[in-house]
C-alpha cells in the first residue's frame, strides 16, 4: 500500500499480488495465408480491426485456440 498526501486529501493507492492477464487470441490471414497470435485486451479486440503482423493485410479470421487456466489449487 502506498501512502500519498496533499493539501486536500490523502490517497491510498492498493497494489494486488495478483497479476492480470490478457488473452491471447489466434487469427489466420487469408492474403498471406500464415497464422499468428496477438495479445489484446477485451476492449482492443472488439474495436480495433486486426492487421496481419506478416503483410499488414486486414483480411484476417479469428481462430479457435485452447483454453487454459494457472490457478492456485491442486486438481485431484
């Protein structure tokens, strides 16, 4: 926790242990025909149209990707 004080008020600012994880989401560019991954926020992949990081081209489809999780617990 970090303590910061000015003439008005004081702010206390919370830092988490836990750190926070973007999704990663596969695309397949159909101009070039290679596949590739990006790293985006939620926010980004719903509004932002996605380039090719090969071609730059924008004709691009979302691919299917597997799922995984890091939890804390031990499965049985």
């Amino acid at each position: 926790m970090l303590n910061r004080t000015t003439k008005e008020s004081k702010i206390l600012v919370f830092f988490s242990p836990v750190e926070a994880c973007m999704p990663h989401y596969e695309f397949f560019c159909r101009d070039c025909k290679k596949a590739f991954l990006k790293t985006l926020t939620i926010a980004r992949h719903e509004n932002e149209k996605i380039a090719c990081p090969h071609c730059g081209g924008k004709n691009v489809e979302q691919r299917w990707s597997a799922f995984s999780a890091i939890t804390t617990k031990k499965s049985a």
